[in-house]
C-alpha cells in the first residue's frame, strides 16, 4: 500500500478515506464481495490501492455504474468514490436518481472545496469568498451542501452522513453504517471533507486549520 500511496499529492486525504474504508471491510469480512467504482479525478488513483475488486467508470457516472453492477451482482458490496465535482455537478442527476430510487449502493464523496487533479478550479462546494484559479478575486456562490439537498428525495432507511478526514473513528463508523444500510437494501452517502493542500497551496498546520474551519461550514453527522 506505501508505494500505491506515493500516486496521491502529499497530504492528501484519499489514502485516509481508502485505509478506513480496508479497516472496515476487514472487519466486516466484506473484501471478497467488495467492488470499488471510482470517478475521473483524483479518485481513479485509487485503482489499485486496496485489495479489492476496482474499474474505473466515466466522469460523474460511477454511482449509475456501480447501481448496474449491483444489480447484476446483487450479492456484492458496491462503493462509488468520487469527489464533489463528479458528484455534486456532473454527477448530479445521476445521483439524486439514485437516491431518489433507494438504489442499494454506497456513495463515498470526497469534499476537499475544489476539482484536484485538474488544478484547483471553484467546484460546487468551494467556500464563499475562496480564492481559485478560476475565482482569482474570490468565489462570488455560497457552498453546495449535498447531503443535505438528498435528504429531501431519500426514502426511509437511507443513510446520508458527513465526516472528516481526520475524524477516523467517525469515518469508520459511518462507513460501517453505510454498507449495512446497503445490505438492508438501501441507499446510503457518506460524505467525507478531505485534504488538499496542493491546491490550497497550505503547509502542514494550515491543512488542518484550513480543515478544522470547514466544520464550522459543512455539519458533521448524521444528516
């Protein structure tokens, strides 16, 4: 896993995300029927990060890939991993349905405010006032909150949650709680804010700070 590792910029939180998603698999002994769809982005580094079965899909269709995957498979484990860009726009219609459709699948955004890989652009849930290549003089939109805009097409039993990437026990425990909805037939996002210093252009302490400050913006919990 370190050499899988060195794939992501330094500091990064998808290696954190992937780790806790192994544990809980681990723990769950659910590797063998496990299967990881990831978006175009920073998550299709993780092709082959965990010992599990992983394809890589289309920009902003991971959920709708992985909902035809379950649905041939209806036996397996099935995770969408993609950020909040190939979520929360591209991926938008293709989410909501799902949702709205109480598809058994298990959404795993990573929310690091930016498009990553592509240079830091504004993406749906860049802050107010964020400074980005493509908002030198400072984001001008209020932040998309997904999970909470989902909440109003989820049926009963779905699970729609919000952590972070340095709240490990939090994220495990959601992510167990997300593949039991999916077991029970469900629907169930967890959305998880994450680190990007590259493009936040931080060093170590102002990461976690810059971090720490969007907890105040995106609620934690369950939602």
């Amino acid at each position: 896993m370190a050499e899988n590792l060195a794939k992501f910029c330094a500091g990064c939180g998808y290696p954190i995300t992937l780790m806790m998603l192994n544990k809980t698999l681990e723990k769950l002994d659910l590797q063998k029927r496990a299967v990881l769809g990831l978006d175009i982005g920073c998550a299709l580094l993780a092709w082959n990060f965990l010992p599990i079965n992983t394809f890589q899909t289309h920009h902003g269709r991971v959920a709708p890939t992985m909902m035809g995957f379950k649905r041939a498979r209806n036996n397996s484990i099935c995770f969408a991993l993609v950020g909040d860009g190939g979520a929360y726009a591209i991926g938008l219609q293709s989410l909501i349905h799902a949702a709205k459709r109480d598809e058994p699948i298990t959404v795993i955004v990573a929310n690091n405010t930016v498009y990553g890989m592509t240079g830091g652009q504004t993406a749906p849930t860049t802050l107010c006032g964020q400074v980005t290549p493509t908002s030198p003089k400072g984001n001008i939109e209020e932040p998309f909150h997904g999970p909470e805009m989902l909440k109003g097409v989820i049926k009963d039993g779905a699970f729609l949650a919000r952590t972070a990437v340095n709240e490990p026990k939090q994220l495990q425990e959601f992510l167990q709680k997300a593949i039991e909805t999916q077991q029970a037939g469900h629907f169930s996002l967890v959305e998880v804010l994450s680190f990007c210093p590259t493009n936040w252009k931080t060093n170590g302490v102002d990461t976690i700070n810059k971090l720490n400050g969007l907890k105040d913006i995106f609620e934690l919990g369950i939602l």
